[in-house]
C-alpha cells in the first residue's frame, strides 16, 4: 500500500503523530540523574508549527510549499544538539545556546532519515532533509528552507530570548545584573533593530518581532524594578510624605 502523504490543508503534525513521537523521544534529552531537559524539545515543536503557519502567509502560499516536509524539518532542524550531548561533546546546559552550526544541520538531516524516513513519502523526507540543510543559508532559494530559518529566528526573539538568557547565566554562575545589562547594552547599540532587518524576510515577522520585543521590554522594566525595590522605596516615601 503506497504510503498517505499528509494534505497541505491540514495540520501537519496531527497528521505525522508518529513522526513527531520519534522526534520528542531524540529532542527531550535526560540526564545522569534521569531528569528531562525539554528545552530543545519545546523549540523545535514551536519552529514546525511556525514554518508552517508561515506558509499561510500572502506572498508565500502561491509557491505552495510542502507542509508536511516543513513540519518535520522543524521537527528535526536542530536535533543535531541532541545528537551531540548524547555523545558527550556537549552539556546540556549549552543547548541552543548559540547559532546551529553546518555539521549539526547535516545531523539533523541524517536524524529524520535514519529514525523517520521509512515513515515518510520520499518527496517528503527529501525536502525535508533539504530544508535543514539549507536553513543557515541566507540565500537559499529552497521556500522550505527559508520558512525553518525564519520561524527559528522568530522564536528567538521576545520574552523566549530572556528565557534562553537566564538558561545560560544561570548555568555560568551570572547574575542578574548581568542579565539586564546585557539586554540594556543590545539597545544601546541597536542590536535588535538589526537582528530584525538581518534576520527576518517578511513584513509581518518583523512587526511581530517588534511587538514581542516591546513586551520583553515592558518585563524587563519590572525585573529591574523588583531587583532594585524601587516599589517598596516609593510606598515608603509616599507613606512618610502623608504622615
């Protein structure tokens, strides 16, 4: 019986729940002491689903991409980390904790085909695999490959960036203070503006980029402020003002 290719007009990982199994059992990594890192895991379901709700969109929906070969590029577009920690060339700690690199994309491509390429259509796993491949190319014609670097590159940005920050510092023995001076210093500098016009080909990526970021900055006023007890200096001063 030949095998069902999952419709573009459905959802993608309801459709490859099997699939998506495989990847949750390789992305969710355990350590020594059998306690589960789902880090990895989370961003790679997050970067499926983004790619292909990136599909939906006007400009990129008549080049009618593969879906369901989007969603498992997203799936398996970072696994290499995994793969890598396992083999202890990495801690856990350092997960996603700066960009993939080409040999992690190759064993990310490799990963779909030995653990899930028997499950898919051949068109789909070879797109796919493509994808991966091709996502840290910024001149990539592949649209599937441009659609996993962009949803990478969106989750990256917003209060998910604080989280990720907060991984690391907190892993390096950083404090706090670090945290908010670093995130102060990228706006000094612009850093995000740039990362925003660098990074992200569509219009509505990078509105949504600068709408994530003006939340990251609301939170970020609150942390220094609680950091600081400005709240509790100023119900302080208030009260010794009325008495």
């Amino acid at each position: 019986m030949a095998a069902h290719r999952p419709s573009n007009r459905d959802d993608p990982l309801s459709e490859l729940a099997a699939v998506t199994a495989i990847a949750r059992d390789l992305l969710v990594v355990v350590d020594a002491a059998g306690r589960r890192d789902l880090w990895l895991w989370e961003h790679s379901e997050r970067v499926s689903r983004l790619a292909c709700m990136l599909a939906e969109l006007p400009e990129i929906s008549s080049t009618n991409p593969n879906r369901a070969a989007l969603a498992v590029a997203g799936l398996f577009h970072d696994a290499g980390w995994a793969l890598q920690v396992r083999e202890g060339r990495i801690d856990r700690w350092q997960l996603l904790s700066r960009p993939t690199n080409e040999l992690q994309r190759e064993l990310g491509a490799t990963a779909v085909e030995e653990s899930a390429g028997r499950m898919l259509p051949r068109d789909v796993l070879q797109v796919a695999m493509l994808a991966i491949r091709s996502a840290n190319d910024r001149n990539t014609a592949q649209v599937e490959a441009q659609l996993i670097a962009e949803a990478e590159n969106l989750d990256e940005i917003g209060v998910l960036y604080v989280l990720r920050q907060f991984r690391q510092s907190q892993a390096e023995g950083r404090s706090l203070d670090q945290l908010l001076t670093t995130w102060k210093t990228h706006l000094e500098y612009r850093y995000w503006e740039a990362r925003i016009n660098d990074t992200l080909r569509f219009e509505a990526t990078r509105r949504i980029a600068r709408e994530r970021l003006a939340g990251v900055a609301a939170m970020m006023n609150v942390l220094a402020r609680d950091m600081a007890c400005r709240d509790l200096a100023e119900a302080i001063q208030e009260l010794s003002i009325r008495s």
